[in-house]
C-alpha cells in the first residue's frame, strides 16, 4: 500500500482553512517553518511531529492568539488575514453546516 502524503496548504480543501492548515500556520508563525513551506508531499509521521511542535509552542501562550507577545500576534494576524480573504476569494464559508 502507497503512503499517502499531504497535498500542500495550497491544494488542501477549502483554501487551506482546515486542521493541518491550521497547523502548518501556526507553525509559520511560531517560526518553526517558513512560510514558503507548504508541507506538500509530507507523511502523516512528519505532519504529526509538526503538530506537537506547535502545540508546544501555544503552551507558553495559553493556547489563546491574544496572549501572544506583540510581534507573534501581528504575525498571528497578518498570516491569517491573508489565508481568510484567500479562502472566501475562493469560495469558503466560515458558516457551520447542519452536519459541522
């Protein structure tokens, strides 16, 4: 059986405005990757280790964008706004579902 791998924040469902989209910008803002890395072609293993790595670095923060450090919650914002607009451009609702 073949490895699936992700398909890149790029080519990911809705714009990107999903959990490992999430993660891959956290993890852009935390400075963990840059933000010219788009995580296409990685395995599960590699993703999960990015996981607990951003995670990591929420914890210091509370989990909580507005307990960020003033640089960190620019970048938080800026990274953001930018996957938001590009996501409703492209067709994404925000609007929860009947079955969400």
């Amino acid at each position: 059986m073949a490895q699936q791998t992700y398909v890149g924040i790029a080519q990911d469902t809705h714009a990107g405005m999903t959990h490992i989209g999430r993660v891959i910008r956290d993890a852009w803002v935390f400075g963990i990757i840059p933000e010219s890395e788009d995580c296409e072609g990685w395995e599960g293993s590699r993703i999960q280790n990015l996981y607990e790595q951003v995670y990591a670095s929420w914890e210091k923060y509370g989990h909580l964008p507005s307990a960020l450090p003033e640089p960190l919650r620019t970048r938080y914002v800026e990274i953001y706004e930018r996957a938001i607009s590009k996501a409703r451009a492209a067709g994404w609702d925000a609007t929860l579902g009947e079955d969400d």
